[in-house]
C-alpha cells in the first residue's frame, strides 16, 4: 500500500468516525436502578435526556437512597452508552487494530 492510499483510508475512516458522532448523538440508552423503580435516558454522547422515578421512592425520609439509585442509574446507562461507542467503533474501524493506549472517538 502506498501513501496515497493510507491517507486516502485515513479520510475515510474520519468521515465514517464524524457520521457515527453524530449517530451517537441520537442513540438513546436507558440505565435503571431499585428494579426499575429509578430510571435515566442518555444518548451516545453521555448526556443525560430524561430521568424516571417511581412516585413510590418520592419520600423526604429517603431522599439519600433516593439520589443513590440516581447515580446507580446514571451509570447503568453510561455502561451501556460505552458498549453502544465500543461497537459503532468497531464497525467503523472494519477490524483495524490501534496499538494499545489509543481510543476512538478522541
């Protein structure tokens, strides 16, 4: 392969990693937590687009488990948005190994 064609494979990988960025930005995950009783929605780019709490948890007794089961949600989803980025990566990537270290998206 010469040059060319490696710079050629390098602007086509960043245009297909700029395409997925902007797909991730309307994947939704929802993450939960206390059985579903808490529940947060975060699309790809880790932002949070909704939370969902059960009317049952609202109690000013509780309020710390309460925000426990937030930030137990808020992780759930944020696992699941790095499996959804792990796998658009690898489709865009077609098999491509980066040496160790390097991660995509920058």
């Amino acid at each position: 392969m010469n040059i060319g064609q490696m710079m050629k494979q390098v602007q086509d990988m960043q245009a297909k990693m700029t395409q997925m960025q902007d797909r991730l930005g309307d994947t939704l995950v929802v993450g939960q937590a206390g059985g579903g009783m808490v529940a947060v929605t975060m699309n790809g780019k880790n932002d949070v687009k909704k939370v969902k709490i059960d009317p049952k948890l609202v109690n000013p007794a509780e309020i710390e488990m309460l925000e426990d089961l937030i930030t137990a949600a808020c992780n759930d989803a944020r696992a699941k948005v790095d499996v959804a980025v792990a796998g658009e990566t690898d489709k865009v990537m077609g098999g491509l190994k980066l040496p160790p270290g390097i991660k995509l998206p920058f």
